[in-house]
C-alpha cells in the first residue's frame, strides 16, 4: 500500500503541471488562429434585427470589418479571450483528466461515455466559474467598435424627431466646448481596454456582481458542451487513429469533428449567454433587457422564432473546426512533449 500512495505522489504533480501548460497553450493557440471569426460571431449574435446596417454574410462581414477597422477589427478582443482562455483552458483539461482518474479509481474502472461525459461537464462548469468576468470583458470589447445599427425610440413622428435632432444639434454647439468633447474621447478610449472596460461594467452594472452575468445561463450551456466535446473527440480516436495511423491529419480531423457536433447541439445556450452578457450595456441602443435566462428565451422565439437560437451559427462553425482541431492536437503535442522522459 505504501508504494502504492508513493506512486500516486509522484505521479501527481507532474501530471497536473504537464496538463496547465499544455491546456493553456491550446487555448492561445487555438483562439488566435480563428480571431475574426470568433469576433465575428459575437457581432452576430447581438446585433439588433433590423434590415440595414447588419453584418451579413462571413465574407462580406470580414471585408467590412477589415475595411472599418483594420488588422486591430479582426484582433479586437483576442489579448482579453487570449488572457481568458489560457487559464480556462489549462482549468478544464486538468479537471477532465483528473477527473477522469478519480471516476475509474486511478485506472481500475472502465472509463466509460458516461463517465467521459460527466467529467467534461464538471470540467466546463468549473473552468467557466473560474473565468467568467473575462469572458464577459471581452465580450463587451468584441462590440464596442462594431457599427452595428443601434435601437432607436420611434414614439415621435418622423417630422417631430427630425426637427427634435436638429434643436439638439443646435444646443451641442452652443454648449458642447472642445474640451469636454476631448474629455469625451479619451474618456471612450479607456474603456476600450481590458482594465477601463471592467471598471466600467463595475461602475455601471452593479458593482462586482455585474461582471458574473449569464454565468448560470452559460454554466448550464458550457457542461453539455464540453462533456459532448470531449467524449466524441475520445471517441472519434479510437475509431480514426487506430494504431499505425495516428498522423497529424487524422488527429485535426478528430479534434473537427467533435468541436462540429457538440457546438450544433448546445449552440443556442450560447447565443443566450451573449445576449446576457450585454443586456446591461448601459446606453448601447441594442435594445436588450431581460429579467433571466427564461425571459431571454422567451423574447428570441417570440421575436425572432427558433432562428433567432442560431443566429451566427455558421461563422461558428467554420471557427470550431479549426479551433477545436488546433485545440486537441496542441494539447496532446505540448503534454507528450513535457511528460515523455
């Protein structure tokens, strides 16, 4: 029994080092790879459903947003979702594999699907409680710079809101002076970085309980996601890299497939999260205010039908590919590479 717990000891702590550098340098890699199709994605889902104005279409969205914001569009937000995802990621690979472990009993159990989905849902659960103010940060700095067309109030006739405008327009010259207008700039573009941006959810939305908005909406999401995630992945390679063909092909293909499927089938929780997590944005002119994540459900069916739950879906999809691929294969690279003697 004795070397059976000195076995276990020194098993431990290189195992779990091995699994947060390799978890947190998938995560990088795999988020900046597929950058402007995340932050695409976002822009999707939260922009008001209005017939003008909306990023429609992958390729005309990114040629858009290129032209609108160069380079900087495509990488906005990633520092953060980067910042994010490394912890993240490094979270919930070493929960899934330590998991893993205790369910079979350190190996003297099958390791079964229902025990691969457990663990993987266990894992997201516990990764996202552990990272979810930066995900919510980066979500607000993903739209911030967009034009996406706002919401606007149309109690007033079109003649009364016309010559209302202009009355403003003539007030903001009279009295707007050039150095509140500065004051105005320098003030936006604080808030456009990661630390003016929290400080601003904090300020705004409640205090320190404004950044966790959604989080039971995107927790409940996350667990069927990641459990399906990795039990289809585990799956996946057991039939397409028997031994003999275990080539890089065949592992991104793996990786593919199962970020494919389980993302088609939790998608819509995602779409709820977002909506969350910018349903406080004050003066955003999205027009988003619900009381939960049932309310929001409610709205999107009645306003948009079941559409509305997929809403960016393909950008989606043609990120998960890639990124799941990337994920899963630098993963494993970086494990072998720190655990092989």
């Amino acid at each position: 029994m004795a070397a059976v717990n000195g076995q276990k000891q020194t098993f431990w702590m290189p195992e779990i080092l091995s699994y947060f550098v390799a978890g947190g340098a998938a995560g990088a890699a795999s988020r900046t790879v597929v950058s402007p199709l995340e932050r695409l994605k976002i822009i999707q889902q939260v922009q008001p459903r209005t017939s003008d104005g909306q990023y429609k279409g992958v390729w005309r969205s990114l040629v858009r947003m290129w032209k609108e914001e160069g380079f900087k569009g495509f990488m906005r937000g990633n520092g953060i979702n980067c910042l994010r995802i490394v912890p993240y990621s490094a979270v919930q690979f070493t929960t899934y594999e330590q998991l893993k472990k205790w369910f079979t009993a350190y190996g003297t159990r099958e390791l079964d699907t229902p025990k691969r989905l457990a663990s993987g849902a266990l894992a997201g659960i516990t990764s996202v409680c552990a990272t979810y103010p930066l995900d919510l940060v980066r979500s607000r700095l993903s739209i911030a710079t967009a034009s996406i067309p706002l919401q606007t109030e149309q109690a007033l006739p079109s003649s009364s809101v016309m010559a209302a405008s202009g009355a403003k327009q003539a007030l903001s010259s009279a009295y707007h002076t050039s150095s509140s207008s500065l004051n105005q700039t320098i003030s936006k573009r604080a808030e456009l970085t990661v630390v003016g941006m929290t400080l601003k959810v904090m300020r705004e939305e409640g205090g320190f309980p404004g950044l966790y908005r959604g989080l039971v909406t995107t927790a409940v999401g996350v667990a069927p996601y990641v459990g399906i995630n990795f039990a289809t992945y585990e799956a996946l390679r057991g039939v397409m890299t028997p031994p003999g063909k275990n080539n890089v092909v065949r592992k991104l293909a793996c990786g593919a497939l199962a970020g494919s499927i389980s993302q088609t089938l939790t998608y819509p929780f995602d779409v709820l999260r977002r909506k969350m997590q910018v349903t406080g944005m004050a003066h955003g002119g999205l027009g988003y205010h619900y009381n939960g994540a049932f309310d929001a459900l409610g709205s999107i069916i009645r306003t948009e039908g079941l559409r509305g739950l997929y809403r960016g879906l393909w950008p989606n999809l043609l990120k998960v590919a890639p990124s799941i691929a990337t994920s899963f294969f630098i993963y494993e690279l970086v494990k072998e590479l720190l655990v092989t003697p």
